[in-house]
C-alpha cells in the first residue's frame, strides 16, 4: 500500500454518533481554559465538579448537560454557543479529534489493536499519517463488503433511531390498545380466538393453506379481504404471525419504496404483534410489581402471557427504559456465534463489521449469548456477569431455543448497577471479554496454529444475515479457531 498524498486537516464531520461533537466541545473548553491560564482542577472547582469528571469532558468521553454548559461558559468568560460551535478551535485540534474519532470508530476497533496515545509531542505530520492510514483501511473495507451499502445505512439508522426512542413506540401502543379494546379484551393471555376476532373487525377472515409461497410467511388478499398463513403453522406459535399480518393493515403499509421501508415496516410488524400479545398496561403492572420485589424475570413475563421467551424478552425490551426507567440491551444469537438480532441503550458494546453493522457479526465465545450453548440445563435460564475490556460490568440472562435453522440464544443484559432489579443477580457465573482484541477467543493457541494453518483448506458457509460483510482474513467468513480445533479433534491417530 502506497499513500502518495498526506490527507488534508479534514473538517471535523458528524459521526454515527454524538462522539464528533463531544470531541469538539471537549477540545474547546480545554483549549479556552489553556488561554486563561487555569489548572483542570481550578475550572472543576470553579464549576463545583470532580477534576476526572472535567476531564472525561475535555477528553469527550462525557456529554456535559446545559447547567454544566452553561457553569462552564460563566467560569470560562464565553457563551454557551461559542462552546457548541461546530468548528475545532485550531487545526491541530481538528487533527487530534480526526485521530480520536477514527480510533473510537467500528473500522478501527475491528482491527483489534491498542489506540495511539495522542499527547502534545506527537507531531503533526505524525497525526496526518495515522489519519491516512485510517482512512486508507477504511476504503478497503468498504470495497471488501459484500452487501448492499443501502441496507446497511437503512439497518444502521433504523437501529439509531429505536435507540433514541428507547425502543418504546408509542403509536403502535395506542394502536394495539384500540385493536384489543374493540374486541372487549379484559386480561390475561391474548387467545387466538381474540385474534380472529381482531380479523373480523378489520373485515378480514383467516384460512390456512397448504400452497403458501415457501417465500412468506403470510399472504393478503386485499380485494377479498382474506389471510392466508401456513396450514402446518404450530397452534401455539400461530397469534403472532397472524398479528404480523393485521400490522400491514393496521399500519397502512404501502409497498416499500426501498429497503429502508421494507425494514420499518418488518419493525413495526412485529412491535405490534407484541404489543397486543402483551398489553401494555397489564405487562407494566406485572413488570413493576417484580421490580419492587427486586425479581425481574423473563420467565415470569413469559409465562404470563402464554408467549415465547423470545417475544417476552423482546417486549421487556420495549417497555424498560420509557415505563420502568432501565436501561438494557438485547441479543438473539445463533448456536454459530452468528449475531442474528440485536438492541441496546445501555452503552454495552456489541459486536460489529467494519462498518459498524451488527447483524452477522460473530459474538464473543465468552458473552452469555455464547456460554449458554455449553450449559447442560436448557430449562432454567443461564446468569452470568461479564467484565468488558471497553469498559463496565454487565450482567445478563439467557435461555436457549430450537428452530428449524438450529438452536439460537435469546439474551437480555443490564449494567452492573441496574442487576439489582433482576432475579438471578446473585449468580457466581463471571467471564471477562477481551474482544475485538483476536486473543481473547478469535485466535487460536500458537500450537494448533503453527501445526494446522498450513494444512487447513475450509469452506466457507453463506452468512446467516444478509446484511452481514465477509470478515476478512485468509478464508473469509470462516472461523480459524473453530477449524483448528476440529481438525485437532478429529486427527487419525
């Protein structure tokens, strides 16, 4: 690789992220403190802080909130708005958060290697060539990617978006409200009768066929007001694709335009499903009144509402953080490592490609999502703490379930503070993860590799999300460590 040109001091652009702006804003408050001649712990005490919390703003690893902007403003002799101002205050500070950003960005971190200690006898000339490095392993990523960029950008702004809103949809719950009220549901678990009902009074009947296109999983007949679903749909599992249906109805979806639509509204489908198999009001209650016992528990939520674990934790996910003020995230992982399916708001760090998409992204041997596959009792819930190299302790829970594309996790986790709500806290079960860094469970022992790695011819399998890019290395999209290891077991003796 030859770089025939340093990279220009580039304009300081928006991340994923708020970690640009903070960047900014940080760099300003230290630089204005600099040319007033003040310590870090003099503007802290000026602004009744902690020094490290002043520092954790400088460094823009904190957001401050306006009464601190505006503390800060007043100790520095400016405004609020000349603090927020979009621009760097200097070209060196352009270049330091450009090299901050980069390493605190998904490409960089895939690559599993320490960051570079920015300090103020690093050179210029050496920021613009780690920049240009950076920007170089990113253009090769984007050409190494093996799906279409437009579902990745839909994927990763759809993901952005249930983030700020915490999950929580508050038209899909009115909706949900209005379908159950107009049927004269009065508690308890959601029959299919009550379903059917939910049909009629849209004026649309149900049939069961045994030619539905194996391409879907429903088909309406718009004309003749008609559902059509599988006639070998399992009866306990039929509610929720039958909700699914209705939701196209419900919602008014149209055809999608792109596959930013085809994506929202496969979101809103199933949000709604879950909303009327679990009310919102009579799920909160339930939700509440284990909060207050300090006895969360999927099961439980499962069990009340005759629903699949998956569908339980996957509402719990809706409604914690707008109705009970908890943080969490969320993970369906299959038995490969493959992540199918994933959601959080609790800062936990989840496994991405290089350009930041999860779907398809392999999870760490060491997560919940991952050592629950190794637990010999499928039938109570796997607890477990686990140390994150990024930073934290999370605790999750997490049970297995079988489908005809093999056997897949089902994960709901907290920060270490909020474990305390939970059923399961008491747990001995603790891991660390190390990952991205490969040594942590993506490489293999020198031994197995030394002996295996010229030896070693895989084939790689087609990724289970199509939203996923090949990782790169010598076999794309195949697990080295995995190999060896079977190779290892499987050698003739």
């Amino acid at each position: 690789m030859t770089l025939t040109a340093a990279p220009r001091t580039p304009a300081v652009e928006p991340a994923e992220d708020d970690t640009a702006d903070a960047l900014t804003l940080g760099r300003r408050i230290r630089e204005r403190r600099a040319q007033l001649g003040l310590t870090l712990e003099q503007l802290a005490t000026a602004i009744d802080r902690a020094p490290s919390q002043l520092s954790a703003i400088e460094n823009g690893k904190r957001e401050p909130r306006l009464p601190i902007l505006r503390a800060l403003a007043a100790a520095l002799d400016c405004t609020v708005d000349e603090l927020l101002a979009d621009e760097a205050p200097s070209e060196r500070a352009a270049l330091e958060i450009s090299v901050e950003r980069a390493q605190r960005g998904s490409v960089f971190r895939s690559l599993g290697i320490p960051a570079i200690r920015v300090s103020k006898a690093t050179s210029d000339d050496t920021l613009k060539a780690i920049l240009g490095l950076h920007q170089e392993v990113e253009r090769l990523h984007r050409e190494r990617a093996a799906t279409p960029e437009e579902a990745r950008r839909a994927n990763t702004e759809l993901r952005a978006e249930m983030r700020v809103r915490g999950n929580y949809f508050a038209e899909l719950e009115a909706e949900a409200q209005r379908l159950l009220g107009a049927v004269g549901y009065s508690g308890g678990p959601v029959s299919q009768r009550t379903i059917a009902q939910v049909a009629e009074k849209l004026g649309f009947s149900l049939h069961y066929v045994t030619d539905l296109p194996h391409s879907t999983r429903s088909v309406i007949d718009r004309r003749n007001g008609r559902i059509y679903l599988g006639a070998n749909l399992p009866s306990r599992d039929a509610r929720a694709p039958i909700l699914r249906a209705l939701a196209s109805l419900v919602c008014r979806h149209e055809e999608p335009r792109n596959y930013g639509d085809f994506l929202r509204q496969r979101v809103e489908a199933n949000y709604l499903a879950g909303a009327v198999l679990l009310p919102e009001d009579a799920t909160v209650e339930l939700l509440s009144a284990a909060k207050r016992e300090r006895q969360i528990s999927m099961e439980d939520l499962r069990d009340a509402f005759a629903v699949s674990y998956e569908m339980a934790a996957h509402r719990f996910t809706n409604l914690a953080t707008e109705r009970l003020d908890l943080e969490v995230h969320f993970m369906k992982a299959h038995e490969s490592g493959t992540l199918i399916k994933a959601y959080e708001n609790d800062g936990v760090r989840f496994p991405s490609d290089a350009l930041g998409n999860l779907e398809g992204a392999t999870v760490c041997r060491n997560w919940t999502a991952r050592t629950v596959f190794a637990q010999p009792d499928r039938f109570n819930p796997w607890y477990q703490y686990t140390d994150m190299a990024a930073g934290g302790t999370y605790w999750c829970t997490s049970r297995v379930e079988k489908a005809k594309e093999g056997e897949y996790s089902v994960s709901v986790g907290v920060p270490f503070d909020a474990v305390k709500w939970f059923r399961g806290r008491e747990t001995s079960h603790r891991s660390t993860s190390d990952c991205p860094d490969e040594r942590c469970c993506r490489r293999a022992s020198d031994g197995l590799t030394r002996k295996w790695e010229s030896a070693a011819w895989p084939e790689a399998a087609t990724p289970t999300s199509l939203l996923a890019a090949l990782p790169t290395g010598t076999f794309p999209g195949v697990d080295a460590h995995e190999v060896y290891e079977f190779l290892e077991a499987n050698e003739v003796r």
